[in-house]
C-alpha cells in the first residue's frame, strides 16, 4: 500500500524491519514443507515468457499530467523494449482526509472510474486499445485491501469495513492486524462475503470494459489469499491468459499469482552496493529461492520503483555507480522479470513527491541504450526467460572476492555467463568449473572469446560483462562503460 509512509509502515513495506526479515524467512520454510496447492501445471500466461516491465506514474510523467499526454510515449517505450505496461492507479482520488494537494493514487473513491485529472474514460480505453495495436500488454494497479472514507461503499455498505467498538470504520491496518496512520483510506473486511463477490465485479469490469490485460495487486499480503484464488478462477473465465503480480513476498501467493514481488534481492542489491554486504549473501539467496519456489513462479527484480523513489530514494542515492551492474542482474537472474519505473531511461536523479504534482526531468543523461541492450539481451537468450521458460542458474566459482559475482544459465545450445564487479576497481579474476565451454560473444562489446572450464574474465569498475553462446547472440549492445 502508497498511501502513507509512518516509520512502522514503511519498514514493514521495505523488509528492513526485524520483523519483515523474520516473515519473508518464515514464509521460505513454510513453502518448504507444503508447497502451494495450485496445480503445478498452471504457467502464466504465454506472452509473459520474455517480458519486461514498464511502471507509469501518470500524474508526473508530464507537464500535463494527463492519458492523452503520456500515450505519446507509447512508440518509445515499445522501441527501448518494454513488452508490460503498468499503471498505478488511475480511478477518482478521495477528497475526504486526502494527503497533500493531490492526494494519493491508492484512496480510490470509485473503482469504475478515471481520474478527472487523468482524462475520461474514453481517453484510457483509446490508450490501451493503442497500446495493443503496438503489441504492448497494460496491466492496472488494483487497490482491493481499502478504499477511500469516501467511496461510496462507507454508506451504502458499512458492514464491508472494519470497524472500532464504537462503530467507526478504521484506518487501514497492517500485516499483523494493527490499524496504521494511513488517515485517508478505508480497511475492507473480507469476512463479508458480499464485498468479496462486490470486488471482483469491479475488477471484472476493467477486463470487460477497457480490456486491460491483468493486475498488479497492492499490498496484496493484507487481503486473504482465498479471496485472491477466488479471483483468479474468476476473472480467468473471462480473461484465460490473465497475469496477475503481487505486490508481496511469498511462494504460497503461486497460489493464485503468476509473480510476486523480489523485495528481499532489491534491499540485499542495495547493501551489496553500499559496501555493507558481500557478493557471497547472493549465492545463498538464489539457493533459498531455488528451494522456495517453483520454476514457473515469476518474480519481479527492480533497482527502483515509485514506493522505493518516493520514500527510501533513487536508485543513484542507493545504489551509486553500482545501479547498472545491479539492474544487469535483475534482468538475467533466474525467475525475474525486470521492471523500469517512470524517468529511470533519462537519469531520474529525484525523489518523486507522492501527493503532489512533481513533473519528471526528463533532460537528464539518457540511459536508453544501455537499457534498451539490456531488454534486447533478455529477448534473445532464451536461457534468460521468465520463469519456467528460462533456464536454471549455476554460481561461477572465482577469485574475485567480495565484490564480484558470477553466474551462468544454460539450457541447449544457448548459455549466458553473467559476471558483475560492485567494486571501486576494474577486476581480473580467474574462474573454474564452467560446464558449457566454447566459442561466446560479448553481448556489450560484440568481442568474441573462447572459454574453457578454467579461465580468467576482466570486469569493469562498478561494471558487468555479459557473454552469450548460441540463441540470438548476434544483436547489438552497448558497452559496459557506455551512459555512464
């Protein structure tokens, strides 16, 4: 959930806590011993096999603020690669204990509308119909956990809400149960279950109506997974090749999502960065994840997005030179699909204010060709799919300490050997016990090298190489120390 951001809630939101640690480890063991009672056959849907991510914040993408004013920018972003195209929220805003000028994105006084400072509906409907045309899918935030003190529900249904003893609704509470300082939204009871058949009515109506292509659910860890798995089964009789993207961080949510958020590998790339970590801590997460969850359990690798940007900082502010090797990572390591929020391409270089118009810069220096190889990369190598698609990950064994990670997926005759330096200085280091061995192309520099078993890589300072064998090796990159 965006709407507020008190000391509590956000340490619960960026698992910086104690106590998010000690969840996300609890939820890891608990998936060991029974694994999610989805049928194992289920995969997303099939035009998620390569697909990366694009997260519009409408209100700041431009002077204007507007739907009309953004689908300009459909043509480019289907050129830098984008295959998903995420909206925050897009419906009427509540007046009633609004946040700042604007008020936040996720109080939603009306799930069947648009925002009026957005556009009308006719404008949203021309942009997907659009989007589409171009071969891009939409996905829409959806804001199930509360609505705004507004929203229509809080008189018409009172009983679809929480409540005090003395009958007032409550504020929206968080993962333990405890109502937060969210002030301007409403908590929904899913103990009702009118609400729950009322809900997916309106989620349906979005898939109906504006034909939008799946959902990113918010704070998707505050509404019961029976009532998600409901969902699902419902809104996949009309919609069979739904995909739908928690926002948390569990292997049971398989149960009814086809990705769940990567939080844990976003604040440990985060550390590493900062020096306060060591590349060894990312062997023992991907060893974690490969005992968590399943092959075709999606999970979403991101250096920033509109939460982290607007309240824990840029990735520059957290990530420094180190933002680049720490992306490459995010868009090849096994299960994730890579996300780009809104002014990433063009240097976002400031935090976004949440609840007031705050235009991007889109002046900065350009960083669209370095994502854009990196997008190109993931569309060609088949062993850097998505999930099931893709395939598994082995740790390169090297000398390169504490600062250098190195890893290889392979499937066939394709392999990618994927080697990231988060230090200071350029890094010669010698590697051992590399299975697919032969003649590779380095993705960024379009050198060709021969690898054996044993062998030694040159990395760049805060840089990556990339080498690829097989399966599109051929397509054009751009330099590790390119957009720098």
């Amino acid at each position: 959930m965006a709407a507020i951001r008190p000391v509590l809630a956000r340490q619960l939101r960026t698992g910086r806590s104690l106590i998010a640690a000690a969840a996300i480890s609890l939820a890891l063991a608990l998936s060991l011993r029974a694994q999610p009672s989805v049928p194992l056959e289920r995969t997303p849907p099939a035009w998620t096999k390569s697909a990366v991510m694009y997260e519009v914040n409408v209100r700041q993408y431009t002077p204007q603020g507007t739907l009309n004013a953004f689908r300009a920018n459909l043509a480019r972003l289907k050129d830098l690669g984008i295959d998903i195209v995420w909206f925050m929220p897009v419906q009427r805003i509540g007046k009633l204990n609004r946040k700042g000028s604007l008020g936040s994105y996720y109080s939603i006084a009306d799930y069947r509308s648009i925002n009026p400072e957005f556009g009308t509906a006719a404008d949203f409907k021309a942009l997907v119909d659009d989007a589409h045309q171009r071969g891009l899918h939409v996905v829409l935030d959806w804001v199930a956990n509360h609505t705004a003190f507004d929203h229509a529900w809080t008189t018409q249904h009172p009983e679809w809400y929480l409540h005090h003893a003395d009958g007032t609704i409550s504020n929206a509470v968080d993962e333990s149960g405890k109502e937060t300082d969210w002030t301007d939204v409403a908590q929904l009871n899913y103990e009702n279950s009118d609400l729950r058949r009322a809900m997916i009515g309106e989620m349906r109506w979005w898939l109906d109506t504006m034909h939008v292509d799946g959902f990113r659910c918010d704070f998707a860890s505050g509404v019961p997974l029976d009532f998600w798995v409901e969902a699902r089964k419902e809104l996949t009789k009309v919609r069979p090749d739904l995909f739908m993207l928690a926002e948390a961080e569990s292997p049971g949510l398989g149960e009814a999502f086809d990705e769940t958020y990567g939080w844990e590998l976003h604040h440990l790339l985060n550390d590493i960065a900062q020096g306060k970590k060591t590349t060894a801590e990312l062997s023992a997460y991907f060893q974690r994840q490969k005992r968590a969850y399943r092959a075709q359990d999606f999970r979403l690798y991101f250096t920033t997005n509109h939460d982290e940007n607007s309240w824990n900082g840029t990735e520059f502010e957290r990530m420094g030179a180190n933002h680049q090797p720490a992306f490459v990572l995010s868009a090849t390591a096994r299960g994730g699909m890579p996300l780009l929020y809104t002014g990433q391409e063009a240097s976002l270089r400031k935090r976004l204010r949440f609840f007031d118009k705050d235009t991007v810069d889109w002046s900065g220096p350009s960083l669209a060709a370095f994502y854009r190889s990196v997008f190109a990369l993931k569309h060609a190598q088949d062993a850097l799919w998505n999930g099931a698609w893709g395939a598994p990950q082995t740790t390169l064994s090297t000398n390169g300490g504490n600062r250098v990670f190195a890893f290889v997926r392979s499937r066939g005759q394709n392999a990618v050997l994927v080697a990231l330096n988060f230090g200071d200085a350029p890094a010669s280091v010698a590697y051992n016990g590399l299975a697919s061995t032969g003649a590779y192309s380095d993705w960024f520099s379009k050198s060709t090298v021969t690898l054996g078993g044993t062998g030694k890589l040159d990395i760049p300072a805060h840089g990556y190489r990339v080498l690829v064998r097989g399966s599109g090796s051929g397509a054009r990159g751009v330099s590790s120390s390119d957009n720098k």
